[in-house]
C-alpha cells in the first residue's frame, strides 16, 4: 500500500493521550490515525450488507408522498388499518 504524509493539528494533551496510547498498546500514532481513518464509511457503503434494500432503490418515484403511501394502504386493505398518526 502506497504511503504519503499528513500533517494535523490537534491539541497538545490529545496528542500526548494518543502517545501514551500507542506506547501502551504496542503501536504508533500513525497507526492509530490510519486504523481510525480507514473505518470510516465509504459513499454508500451502508448499504451494503442490505441487498434487499438495496434491490428497492429507485422502485418509487421521487415524488411520491407519505400521503400517496397511505392511499395505497386504504384501498388495499380498507380504512380498518390506516394509520391515526399521519403526520
């Protein structure tokens, strides 16, 4: 893996927080910021281990309302089911 430079600001007892850390656990702080960095999410990616959601994106207009939803629940299953907190 290809490496580069960062340089950051942080305050000095964060920073010396994070070297006792890392003196502690056997690591660097440069290890420490990658692991974290490395673990944030990518575009998207929260969907993926939601294939079924997934699979749905884009079935809907964009214009479909809540009120449309509702519409659709009365005249499939009558007023019996609507739900009293429309909001």
């Amino acid at each position: 893996m290809e490496m580069t430079k960062l340089t950051i600001r942080v305050p000095i007892a964060v920073l010396e927080r994070a070297k006792e850390y890392a003196e502690n656990n056997q690591t660097s702080v440069t290890r420490l910021v990658s692991q974290y960095l490395s673990q944030l999410p990518v575009e998207n990616d929260y969907l993926q281990d939601a294939p079924i959601v997934q699979s749905l994106i884009g079935i809907l207009s964009p214009e479909t309302t809540i009120e449309d939803y509702w519409r659709y629940i009365e005249e499939k299953y009558g007023d019996g089911l609507s739900n009293p907190d429309r909001s």
